[in-house]
C-alpha cells in the first residue's frame, strides 16, 4: 500500500516551500499520497500545495474554518486513515525531512506493528543516541515533529483523547503526560533524526529565543544506504 502523509499547513509560504523542497528529494515520495489541510486565509500557501508535482497522489483540503494548532493536525489525521491506510504519518510545514524518512516509516510500521506498547513512531531525535545512522529504537518520550502511528492506535487510543483546548496544554503534552508518563505507552525514534524544526518566526508556539533549543543536533538531509535495526531502548 502506498505511503499516506497528511500534512498541515497554515501561514508561512517560506516554510513550506523549503518543508516541500526537502520532501521532493525523498525517495519513494513518488509512490506516496500526500494529503494537505491548508487553514484559510493564505492564498499563496494553497497555491504552494496545489502545485506539488513530485507526490504519486495529491490531495488538498482548504478547511472551512480555522482549526488551529491544536486541532488541525487531528483533521489531517483522520482524513489520512479515511483512505483506508494501515499507517499515517504527520507532518508539518514547517519541519524539513531527511531523504530516506519513509523508507524509515515503512520499516518502523513494519517492525512494530505487533507492539501493543509502542504507540507511534516519531522521525525527529534532539540529541544522538548511540547505534548509528540506522539505528531504531524505543522512547519514553514523544517528539511531533513528523510522526506517525497505526490505524488501531489511532482509533482506540489516541483519537477521541486528543487536546482540543489546552486543558492537558496540548495534545503533544497529552501524549507525554498521560499516555507514556501514566499509561506506559512508548515511541519509536531514530538515535538520527530524520525531520528538523526551522519555523523560527511566526508560529503558534515556537518563539525565536526557544528556537536554538529545540533544534536536532543529528539531522541530516542525507544519509548513506543501511539497514534499519532496533537497538536497546532509550531512557530521560
């Protein structure tokens, strides 16, 4: 089955375009679906979606109402597993990916789709981790930076939980805070990252002085050819 990324997109065309040049060089993209939720009011940022000749299908959603940070990654999602896709990967318009992230999504779904403990799979890593470029492994920690997880985890664990409104200070913190903190649930991760934040200015929650700290310090846009392995898990 050809890969499924939804991706979200809101106000920054500079962004994306950089986000869309990293995943043009991305081998197998040619076969993937990409689904776009694009947040009203940018035109510019519709057209840069609406453009994009290097997907095996594209799919571009303007949203009828604004859904915000909170909500239009959970919109991006669902739309992806309405194509009937076992796996869905997130990602963002403002997160530049290494070329061989979804052969390591293809790997990583593979590998752990019978791990009723790992909840998803997540492409960025802040800091390297022993074991290589090729090395997997599984987190007690939750990064959004380009992720993924299956339909069944989707459905039963992760969907009708999410953080609309802050309460839990977001669905990211949702995820940390209660389903791995309280829940026991683990992430898989790259000990290399392969997606970087680059949204310094104008984003929701991204300010330009937090920005240094949450870049990868093992982020490359390429990496040799090599087979994925799980090595042992990662503790914070």
């Amino acid at each position: 089955m050809r890969p499924v990324v939804a991706f979200t997109a809101n106000n920054r065309p500079h962004y994306l375009r950089e986000t869309l040049d990293s995943w043009s060089q991305v081998s197998g993209v040619g076969d993937a679906h990409l689904i776009f939720h694009a947040e009203p009011g940018n035109t510019e940022v519709l057209a840069i979606c609406h453009a994009v000749r290097f997907a095996g299908r594209l799919t571009v959603v303007q949203n009828p109402h604004r859904y915000g940070a909170l909500g239009n990654p959970w919109h991006a999602m669902e739309s992806g597993f309405a194509t009937g896709a076992p796996f869905v990967i997130l990602a963002e318009d403002d997160s530049p990916v290494a070329a061989d992230i979804l052969g390591y999504f293809t790997w990583a779904a593979g590998h752990f789709a019978d791990r009723s403990d790992v909840l998803g799979v997540c492409a960025f890593q802040r800091n390297r981790l022993p074991g290589g470029p090729h090395a997997v492994t599984t987190m007690d920690r939750f990064y959004p930076t380009v992720w993924g997880t299956w339909a069944g985890r989707w459905a039963q664990v992760l969907r009708d939980g999410w953080d609309f409104d802050y309460r839990h200070k977001g669905w990211d913190w949702r995820i940390n805070e209660h389903h791995i903190a309280t829940q026991g649930y683990r992430f898989a991760g790259p000990c290399e990252s392969r997606s970087q934040v680059s949204g310094k200015f104008g984003g929701t929650h991204m300010t330009p002085d937090l920005f240094a700290g949450h870049l990868s310090d093992c982020f490359r846009p390429d990496y040799p050819a090599g087979e994925f392995q799980e090595v042992p898990c990662a503790s914070w």
